[in-house]
C-alpha cells in the first residue's frame, strides 16, 4: 500500500457521492484512501443502505485503513442535515470545501492524489458560488492556467480543447496558441502519467468532414492546421485534422494514444457508449494528480443501494497508477 494515502471528496450530500463512498469502504482494496465528508452523513446513509461500516477519524501521518468495512474520514460538517435527493443550497460551500481541502492536501504532500465524486454545479451557483465545475475550480485554486479534461476508458482516452461551453462559443473559444498548448500538456502527462514515450495524438476537425476543404468552415485551415504544424516542429506527434465521424471508427484508432476532441459532445458520446460506467475523467496541466467519476450525482438513486461505484473504483484505480508513476 501507498505510503502516503489518496484524498476521495464525498460531493454533493444530497447525491449517490456518499454512497459510492460507502461502497468502496465495502470491499477491501489496496489503496489507502481518505475520504473527505461530513462523519454523520456517512454514517446516517450507511444505515440507510445497510451496509454497515466503522467510520474512523483521520489524523495526518498515520495508515488509512484499508480493511472491509471500514473507512478513514477527514469529517468536514455540513451546514445542516441533509437527506438523501433533496439539494440544499447551505450545503454548497461545504462541498467546495471539500474539494479546496483535498487540493491543499495534495499540494502539501499530505495526499498523493484526489478523487471526486460528483457535485451538483447547479446548486453552488444557487448558492451565490461561482462554479463552473470541478475541472476549472481546481485548476484556479492550483494556478494551473490551462487545464485539460481527458476521460479514459479501458485504452480509450479522449481530451478535450473546450469544455462547458455553448456550442455556438467553441469556435470563438479556439485558437493555434490554445490547440498547441492542450497538445503540449496532453503529449507532457501521457509521458509523466502513463510512461508513454512518444505519444500518437489524433486531432479532430471542428465541422462535419472536418470542413470538406473549406467548404463546411474555415478553422480548420485557420487554426487547427498550424496548431498541429507547430506541434509537429516541437517533436509532438499530433495528426489530423480527422472527420470525427471515421476517426473513431476502431481501425482508425489503432496505434493512437489519445484523441484530441474540439468540443464536450464531440468525443464524450463515443467514450461514453464505449465505458460508461467505468471510465474515468482525469484533469491534465495540473502540479496534482485528480481524477473523477465519469457521471453526475443521479439524485433519484441517492439512499437507494441502486448506485454502481464502478466509476468510481477506476478513479481511484487510475489515481494511484498516475501518481505512483509521477513518482
């Protein structure tokens, strides 16, 4: 086991987070987690799904344990109770205080990683937080001045070069400068993470047939091509740009590392029909290690024991792989 433990934030209470937590406490498991939560929700929603667990406090510097039915808590209390699918907006701030403790820990030392489950992004922006979601919350909290969202499933992964935007804003949102920086950091973390030496990166086009020579859009030629370009001169093996229509297409992606998606929609559907469920969502251009679930808080399964933890456990999986191999 890791000598220094993972930090797992429990997400939004009102959601299938604690459960999920409570499921991983269920089995035995090889890595030393922390789990960042409020004690007594985790103990009312343990009886709630029968699955009984001994709830031990955590103190820094010594073993989490590791043994069945039990699970190491950094309790951080909630405003005020909370019952399984019912939002609450003065339970917000905890759940950001959760994810900012986790960060601190890991930038200290303290954690070699952090794992997320989902938050609610609705009901911290009700709460008068600004939150757009974990990706950039973490990133400003770290300094990270670009992050990445790549989301991996079995030999699948696929980043993206924007995020939660409209999709009328995703051509404005691109630009050489940004595509040459996302394939800086995308060739940087496969190297240091997943100990590829020369990573093969796959670019898609923007527009249906990736503009049809210019006859379906212009950003193609305008930007991504000299994005890629540059890349190349630098010693980055980034090709393209594809259709995304063939490019995923499994012949296409033999030999390929990752995939580089120019908008959320675009490379997360195929991801997710492939692995949903199991795949991981990991942060890229961050001095931390984080990776999340690969789905949202399913208020209507929260208390229910009907939540699969499968995502969940491939995050805490991948998180110890990364920062072991970071190490």
């Amino acid at each position: 086991m890791s000598a220094i433990p993972l930090a797992l934030t429990a997400g939004e209470p009102a959601g299938i987070g604690p459960d999920l937590c409570l499921a991983i406490a269920a089995q035995p498991r090889a890595e030393e987690l922390v789990c960042l939560a409020d004690r007594e929700l985790l103990r009312q929603r343990a009886v709630q799904l029968n699955l009984p667990c001994t709830l031990q406090d955590y103190a820094p510097g010594t073993a989490p344990t590791g043994a069945a039915g039990e699970l190491t808590v950094l309790h951080v209390p909630l405003a005020t109770p909370c019952r399984a699918g019912e939002l609450d907006t003065r339970n917000a701030a905890q759940v950001v205080a959760l994810i900012e403790r986790a960060v601190d820990g890991c930038l200290s030392g303290e954690f070699a990683a952090m794992v997320t489950a989902p938050v609610q992004k609705s009901i911290i922006n009700e709460a008068g937080i600004a939150f757009t979601g974990h990706t950039e919350h973490i990133a400003a909290r770290v300094g990270a001045p670009r992050p990445v969202m790549m989301l991996v499933a079995g030999g699948l992964r696929v980043a993206l070069a924007t995020t939660h935007l409209p999709l009328r804003a995703v051509s404005d949102a691109l630009s050489s400068d940004g595509l040459l920086q996302i394939l800086q950091i995308l060739q940087n973390d496969l190297q240091r993470h997943w100990r590829i030496a020369r990573p093969r990166i796959a670019v898609c086009g923007l527009n249906p047939h990736a503009g049809e020579a210019g006859h379906l859009g212009d950003e193609e030629h305008r930007i991504i091509e000299p994005a890629l370009h540059q890349a190349r001169q630098l010693g980055i093996d980034a090709q393209g740009p594809y259709p995304a229509d063939t490019l995923f297409v499994p012949r296409q992606l033999v030999g390929v590392d990752a995939v580089l998606a120019m908008y959320h929609d675009q490379g997360l559907p195929v991801l997710k029909h492939a692995g949903f469920g199991e795949a991981v969502n990991v942060t890229l251009g961050l001095p931390i290690v984080r990776t999340s679930v690969d789905h949202g808080t399913a208020l209507s399964l929260a208390g229910s024991g009907k939540a699969d933890a499968g995502s969940l456990r491939a995050a805490i999986a991948l998180a110890a792989a990364m920062s072991s191999a970071a190490s």
